[in-house]
C-alpha cells in the first residue's frame, strides 16, 4: 500500500461534514460540529476539519482543534470517527 492511496479533503461546508459524520456508527461528541463551533466561539480555538479517504474512499473524519501560545500553535484532536 503506497501513500498516494491516501488522501486528505479539508472541508468547509458543514452540510456535507453532516451528512457524512450522520453516517457514522458510534459517533463521538467532540468531533461534531457543534462542538468545534463551541471552541471556535471562545475565542481561543481554531478549528480544521477534515476527511481521509483511502483509494477515494471516506475511512475517517477528524476535527483539529487549534490553539496558539506566542509562537507555538498546539493541535489537539479528540478521539474521532
């Protein structure tokens, strides 16, 4: 399995986040999208999300959640789909 089997897609529109983190079995609170919009609105958190495909086909979700101290930048991510 090479790397170029895997792709990121950096996403955007929350519409399409939903329907693809609606399809997912045991979703986790903190990678939906309430939730980054909740940090993002504390004025203290940056949020990215984003999907990984492999072979062009969704195998995960992930939601960064960004935070900056001077010149560092911290990027947590919480467990995910």
């Amino acid at each position: 399995m090479s790397g170029q089997d895997y792709q990121i897609k950096f996403f955007l529109d929350k519409a399409e986040w939903l329907n693809y983190f609606s399809q997912v079995p045991k979703p986790r609170l903190v990678q939906a999208w309430f939730y980054g919009d909740a940090k993002l609105s504390s004025g203290r958190w940056q949020v990215c999300r984003a999907m990984i495909l492999k072979k062009n086909q969704p195998i995960a979700l992930v939601q960064f959640l960004i935070k900056s101290f001077f010149i560092f930048n911290i990027i947590r991510v919480n467990r995910g789909p």
